[in-house]
C-alpha cells in the first residue's frame, strides 16, 4: 500500500520539518505549505487528493479556522487536525465549529500525533459526511463476495484494503522514546 498524502500547514519552517520527518516515518506522505494561500492553491487545484491536513491557528496571512471553515463551504472532506498553541476553551470550541475534526496542543507528542492521525484518515477514508440531505450508502458485493461501502462520491474500500491500514500497535512511533513537538525544539 502507497502513502498516504497528508497537508502540513505551519509558518514555522523547523516545526513543519519535524513533524514532516514524523509522519513520514509513520507511513504518510506529506506536502508542506507555510501560508493559506498556498494550502489553499493546492487543496482547491486538485492536482494531489489530500488524506488529511495538519494545520496552524496563526498564519501570516490568515487563520487556520477560516481556512478550515471555507475548506469545508468548497466540500472538502478530508479530515482536518489543528495543531495549536493555545488549549483556551473558546479556541478549541472556535476550531470544532469551523470544522475541525481534531485539535491537538502544543507540545504534541509525536505517537499521539500519528494516532490521531491514523484513526481520523481511517474513519475519514471510509465515512465522508454528505453536505447536503442524506444519502444513501450503497452496498456492493466487491471481487470474492467481499462486502463494500461505497458512501456517495468517495472510494470504495474492502475489509480487507481496510485491515492492510497500519495498525496502531504497528504504528513505528511505538518503538521509540517519547517524544514532544514544540514550536521549534524536539522535547525528550
């Protein structure tokens, strides 16, 4: 199985580059962007289907939150996890009403990182919530009367392509030390 292509959006380059060498080592292929305007290019252009996209509140040039709630008003679906400075209960509250799907605190530490990672681009590859009404999931019997779901628009995944994700215990965060990431320093 390929990476997973994910989204990091932080203008804090040496921060962006360590966890770009952590989700990498966890099976994730990631782009990175250090404004809106650049994630928000390579999100709407299309040209790469992002899994999933890791993003800052404080931007030079705009808010993690907006970005994620206009992500959101153009129908992206990917999941959306915001790696924050501020644990302030009306940020948290700001950021899951703008459409987070998860919001982490700085400092992170890296296995809790890749977890949620892991658990929200699984959850997220398979159930992408409509935007409009209900609609229906068809159920179709794939190649050797395996079932599938197939929910609207998004890709048909097996029980089988789905038990070939990386499990949590495989996760290669596990066999190191724990670890923080912090603004621009590596905690052990």
């Amino acid at each position: 199985m390929g990476m997973i292509p994910v989204l990091l959006l932080d203008d804090n380059a040496e921060f962006r580059a360590m966890v770009a060498d952590e989700v990498r080592a966890a099976g994730f292929d990631p782009t990175e962007a250090a404004t809106v305007a650049e994630a928000e290019a390579l999100v709407l252009r299309g040209l790469v289907r992002f899994e999933a996209l890791l993003l800052d509140v404080s931007l030079p040039d705009g808010d993690g939150c907006d970005l994620c709630a206009r992500l959101r008003a153009a129908r992206q679906r990917m999941p959306v996890l915001m790696l924050a400075g501020s644990d302030a209960e009306d940020d948290v509250v700001r950021g899951l009403d703008a459409g987070l799907d998860d919001y982490l605190v700085k400092p992170v530490r890296a296995s809790v990182l890749i977890a949620r990672l892991l658990v929200t681009t699984r959850v997220g590859y398979r159930l992408a919530a409509p935007t409009e009404g209900p609609r229906e999931a068809r159920v179709r019997a794939g190649r050797r009367r395996r079932p599938s779901v197939r929910i609207h628009y998004r890709r048909c995944i097996s029980p089988l392509r789905i038990s070939k994700l990386p499990p949590l215990a495989a996760c290669s965060m596990r066999a190191r030390p724990e670890r923080k990431l912090h603004g621009g320093a590596l905690a052990r």
